[in-house]
C-alpha cells in the first residue's frame, strides 16, 4: 500500500513538473506573440499613419499627400523683430505676406476687421485667374504652404488654411489650423473677443461668407472634426448670420423670402422674425423647411446640378436666424457656334476616321435635339 501511495506521489510530481514546464513554455510563447503583435500594430500605426486623427494640429497629413506645417517661426519672428534668423525661404514668405498686409490692413482697423480683410484678399485672390487655359504651375508641391500659395497664388485647402493663420499670427490674433476627421480637408478657428470661430476660405472660394465666422453647430453642418482636441467654437457676435440678416414677418413669410432670393440669383441670406420663433413654433417652423426642401426638389429647375440648403442658428439674444444657401454644380461649358464645332470635330475625324462619334446634347451648340443624339460627322 505505501508503495502504491508512494508511486501515486511520484507520478503526481512529474505530472506538475510537466505542467509548470508547459506552463513556463506557454508564458514565454505568449510573450513572444505580444511582442510580435505589439511591433506589427507598430508596423500597421505607421503605414496608415496618414489616415488617423491623432489629435494634433500641426504635422498632419491631408488627403495622403499635403501636409500641415507650422509657421510660427516666421511670425514669431516678424512679431519680435529677428527676422535675420530665419532661411532664405522664409525670409522670402515673410517679405509677400506682409506686401500682403501692408495693401488690405488699414491702421485703426478692428481684430474682425483685419480677418474679415485677410479672408476676402485669399478667397478673391486665389480665383482671379478668369482665363479659359488654366496655368499648371510646376509649384504644385507648395500649394499647401503660404510660400507656394503667396509665390504662385496656387492652394490646397491646406494652403488657404496655413496662409490665412500666418496672417493671423502676424497680426497678433489667435488662429489654429483644424482639420477633418477623415483628414481629407482642413480650415481654421480664428479668436475674436475671447471666442472661437470656423473659418473655411476655401470652400468659399466661389460663395462669399458662406463658411465665414461659423461656431460649433454651424460648422458641423459641412464638417467634422475633433471635438476633444480642438476648442470649442460658441462664438455668434461676429458670425455672417448675426450680422446680416434681414428682418421678416414670421416664419410663413419663408417660402416668399426664399422665392425672392432664387429670383435674383442670391447665393447666401440670412433672416430673423418679427414674430419670433417660440418652443411652441418650432416644430412648426421645421416642418415649414422640410416640405418647402422637399417641393424645391420637384421643380427642374432647382433639382439638376444644384443645392439648396438650410440652417438654423440663434443670435446673441437666444433669437431664431435661418440661413439660406444655394450651390450651383454646373460646369462651365464653352459656347462655341455650331460652324466652329463641326470644324473641330472634322478635323478630329481626318485623324481618327470612324473611331470617334460625338454627342452632342440638349442646348450645348444652339441647334441641338431636345434628346441626346449621335451625329455623323461630314468627311474631309
């Protein structure tokens, strides 16, 4: 009996030692795999790098190819007079924008002055261009950076926004470039009177104030961004909507307002109410947008190739201001007469022969179909 006891007890030691030493080979191969997991997810945080939103403002790629750099080097030197330190290059920055500066910023001017001035000089300067043939500059690599936008007047997103805080900066205003969560776009936040607002001067390059001085609930709209990392935005005195809008009678005065607005071509307007908008009409006034949105979207006329949106806000006083918006998508087309057209496409022909047919479409050459047609092109 003691014997059995005694090789039960023998057996029952080599069973552990077998098990510690699985478990010593189990941990140590754990280990390993940790290790190798934590380097590939190293590995992988590095390659996608470009496409996560780290929360920082500075040295972030947009769209995988433009890159927001900091420029605090220029206007720290400009503002503390060293401006001998800096490189050749952003001697050369400094010397256009404050050209810049010294044509659009006239002394006794106000902080919203001065960025109400610098954001119109980059939306109308960076489409003055009205010429049919667009220059390519071979600069294309700088258009992300105040060198290349002030230099060749040649921008990304990223260079209307890393311009507009350089101006900024020099001026001694606050300004943050912010960017998308998807980082495929990026803007500002400018500081006036100790709030924050959303500056867009690129996506206002053809529509004038329409992304001007927005907060956080105006912004979110058209943007997304990180609300952790980024300060917030409440600021509504100086907001474009505050300050422009036109006063109507109630909210059934909208349909006649907005009607008036397509009648004259308007791209953005803002109004308030006489009778104002109360708990009790709200949803009234809701309903009111949604089912006139929805009626604009079955006339023909507003439907193709165009936008029409809406927003609410409140002012200062906790007052109701809606804000009207239309965005036209159509192209340019090029109005040539039907005798150039078919000396074009003859010549285009004597080239290709019959590889090529052309479509010509309602209303593009004068004398078209009012359906799409394919039309033979005459020989020699």
């Amino acid at each position: 009996m003691q014997e059995t006891k005694k090789s039960k007890s023998n057996v029952m030691q080599a069973v552990m030692c077998v098990l510690l030493c699985c478990s010593v080979i189990l941990s140590c191969v754990t280990l390993i795999g940790a290790r190798k997991s934590a380097k590939q997810l190293e590995t992988i945080s590095t390659a996608v790098g470009a496409q996560i939103d780290t929360g920082k403002e500075d040295d972030v790629i947009i769209a995988d190819e433009y890159v927001i750099r900091s420029t605090r080097q220029i206007s720290d030197a400009y503002l503390n007079g060293t401006e001998d330190t800096l490189s050749d290059r952003d001697k050369e920055t400094l010397s256009m924008a404050k050209d810049v500066l010294s044509k659009i910023i006239k002394e006794g001017m106000s902080d919203y002055e001065k960025e109400e001035a610098c954001y119109l000089w980059l939306c109308k300067e960076m489409k003055s261009d009205d010429s049919i043939l667009t220059v390519i500059h071979e600069s294309a690599a700088d258009s992300d950076n105040p060198f290349g936008v002030l230099k060749h007047h040649n921008a990304v997103c990223v260079g209307y926004a890393t311009t507009m805080r350089l101006f900024m900066q020099m001026l001694g205003i606050e300004c943050m470039v912010i960017h998308a969560s998807d980082l495929i776009h990026s803007w500002d936040l400018i500081k006036l009177d100790d709030e924050w607002y959303h500056v867009d001067c690129y996506s206002d390059t053809e529509t004038l104030y329409g992304n001007f001085n927005m907060n956080d609930d105006a912004a979110a709209v058209n943007h997304t961004w990180n609300h952790e990392f980024f300060p917030a935005a409440t600021g509504t005195k100086y907001s474009y909507a505050a300050q422009n809008a036109v006063q109507i009678k109630n909210i059934y005065a909208i349909p006649q307002w907005v009607k008036q607005l397509l009648d004259k071509g308007e791209t953005l307007a803002v109004c308030s109410f006489k009778e104002k908008v109360t708990p009790k009409t709200e949803k009234e006034a809701a309903a009111i947008i949604e089912i006139l949105t929805e009626g604009l979207g079955s006339v023909d006329k507003y439907n193709d190739d165009c936008s029409i949106e809406f927003e609410w806000s409140k002012d200062d006083a906790g007052d109701y201001l809606l804000t009207y918006r239309f965005y036209d998508y159509k192209e340019d087309q090029l109005d040539i007469s039907d005798k150039l057209r078919s000396k074009i496409e003859n010549k285009i022909t004597s080239v290709f022969g019959d590889l090529i047919e052309f479509y010509h479409e309602d209303g593009d050459y004068g004398n078209a179909d009012m359906t799409e047609t394919t039309t033979a092109v005459p020989k020699g």
